[in-house]
C-alpha cells in the first residue's frame, strides 16, 4: 500500500468511524485534557492569586462575583490551552528541521 493509498483509507475510516475525543475537539486537545488531569496546576502561586481576586470583591454579592471569576477562569483555561497545544506545534516543527 502506497502512502497516497494509505491516506485514502483513513479519510475513508474517520469518516465512517469518527474518532471519540472526550471533550476535546481535536487529539491536541485530548493530550491538553490528559495532561491537565494528570498535572495539578492548582499551586500555591494560582491559589494566592484567586485570594487576592475575592479580596478585591470583598462584600459584592455572589452573582456579581461569579460573573467575574467566571469568565476569567474560562480565559485562564483557555490561554492555558492555547499555550498547550502551540507548544506541540513548535516541538512537531523542531523535530521536522532536526530531521
């Protein structure tokens, strides 16, 4: 089997058998998942930051305060994500130019 034939099956495959990613999009966000539940990033440096964040709110209600922290640990995760899954990026063009 040529590699263009190769290629020809698995877009044959997937399309038949789409691939489960979990609540990723893509493989790249399935490793981002499996590495963020395997590596607590929850430490002392982020726990102070989110102190201070719910000192600045001190004495706002809980709806005005959820409607803050909300959306920034939305962003925070999705920055996170972003930086993730550039950096495999990087590393697969690294190993392309070591080649």
């Amino acid at each position: 089997m040529t590699a263009q034939e190769f290629v020809y099956f698995l877009d044959r495959y997937i399309a038949e058998k789409p691939p489960n990613y979990g609540d990723g999009n893509s493989v790249l966000t399935l490793l981002y998942e499996a590495y963020n539940d395997a590596n607590n990033m929850d430490n002392d440096e982020i726990k102070a930051g989110f102190h201070e964040l719910y000192q600045a709110m001190n004495g706002m209600p809980l709806r005005e305060m959820d409607a803050i922290v909300n959306p920034v640990c939305a962003l925070c995760r999705d920055y996170e994500q972003a930086g993730f899954v550039h950096g495999v990026q990087v590393g697969m063009l690294l190993a392309k130019e070591l080649e």
